[in-house]
C-alpha cells in the first residue's frame, strides 16, 4: 500500500504533469522549486526522492531534467510524453448530411476522448475526432465505424477532404471542390452522386488530417 502524499508532494506532482503539458519536456528542481513555492532546491530533492521511491515519478539523476511521470497524486499512470488525448465529438455522416452537436466548439463538449499516438495529430493541439457513419467515402479508404481525426478550418484547397457544413445545420465528409461560387462535395464512392449547393451556404469546418480504422474493419 502507497503511503499518502503530503501536501507538498501533490502540489509537486501537478506542477510536473502541468509543465510537460505546456513545454513537452520536464521540469528541473529549480524549476519546481519556483513554481510549487518551496524554499529550497533540498527540499525539492527530498520529497522528489519520496515520490520516487513510491512509483509516482522515475528520475535520471545525471540529467538536470530527467523526471519522467509515471503515476499522478490519485494513482493513475500518467499518459506517455507520446500520447495525446483527442475530443471526439459524435458522428459525421460519410453519405448523407448529418447534425454534428459540438463540433469544433469546446473540448469539454465531447462525448469522449482517445489515447493517440502524437505524429497522428501532426502535433497539432486543436485536432479532434468524429466518427464516420456511411460508406461514401470508402475509395478514400475511410470505412463505416472508423475515426476522422480533423483539425479546425474555415476553407480549403481543391481535392481536399473536409467536414462540410450545409446551410449552418448539417455536417458531411466529402472531397471539396470550387468553381465560380458552386461548392460541389464529392464522395469518394462510385455509386454515390456530389452535393452540388451555392458556396454561400457551405462553411468548412476542419480538414482531414488522419483516419483511425475500425477493429471491425
């Protein structure tokens, strides 16, 4: 059984999991030693060593930042430096349009996150995911079940996938193309014909920047 963390050891381990957060790398005892309020780099060492031996942390002592985080004050292991957690707002509709509650506003608005490898968001903080309902853009190779990881976008370039949004209601997954003021969307699916509406009532509303397959799939 893990003794229980004072005070101060708590406050150390939310200053860690907040600076990798915002900086990617960890922290220095100086740097702990100042943002946490503590009155010298000793006592940082102290209850560092504390943390360590109890499995929250683990550290390099040879390398001034090699504090790597393995457990936070409540006992849950802490996420990998290369993973990230993405929003998933809902489901978008890969043949006909479909209202996507959420997208593109607050995090805390999703129906749930996902564990991703980081080079799947392009390092990207604002990327989200929806998850795909139809089969039009199947020649895309973007099936029924899967995830479409999107960052936020107001247009896009020609040939691009794109979540669409149709006359401020209804969202869709489609190729963008347009012409003379005519958006049409095209399906990457034989069988299915474009939507073909005015470019006045068509917003973007993110690009498509990676595909998680369905195990199903």
């Amino acid at each position: 059984m893990k003794k229980k963390l004072s005070q101060k050891q708590e406050s150390i381990l939310e200053f860690i999991s907040s600076f990798l957060d915002d900086h990617q790398f960890p922290p220095t005892v100086r740097d702990i030693q100042n943002g946490c309020d503590i009155s010298s780099t000793s006592v940082v060492d102290y209850n560092l060593r504390i943390l360590q031996r109890e499995e929250y942390i683990r550290r390099q002592s040879e390398v001034s930042r090699g504090i790597e985080l393995l457990r936070d004050s409540s006992g849950r292991e802490a996420r990998p430096d290369n993973v990230v957690a993405v929003p998933v707002f809902g489901s978008i509709a890969a043949g006909d349009p479909l209202h996507i509650p959420g997208t593109g506003t607050s995090r805390s608005e999703a129906d749930e996150t996902i564990d991703l490898p980081m080079f799947l968001t392009r390092g990207n903080p604002d990327v989200f995911a929806v998850r795909v309902k139809g089969e039009s853009m199947i020649d895309a190779l973007v099936a029924d079940g899967d995830l479409v990881l999107l960052e936020p976008a107001v247009d896009a370039h020609n040939g691009e996938m794109v979540a669409a949004e149709i006359n401020g209601e209804e969202v869709t997954l489609k190729h963008f193309f347009m012409k003379n003021g005519t958006v049409t969307l095209q399906p990457a699916n034989s069988t299915m014909e474009p939507i073909i509406v005015p470019a006045e009532t068509v917003q973007v509303r993110g690009k498509v920047v990676g595909v998680v397959r369905s195990m199903y799939n």
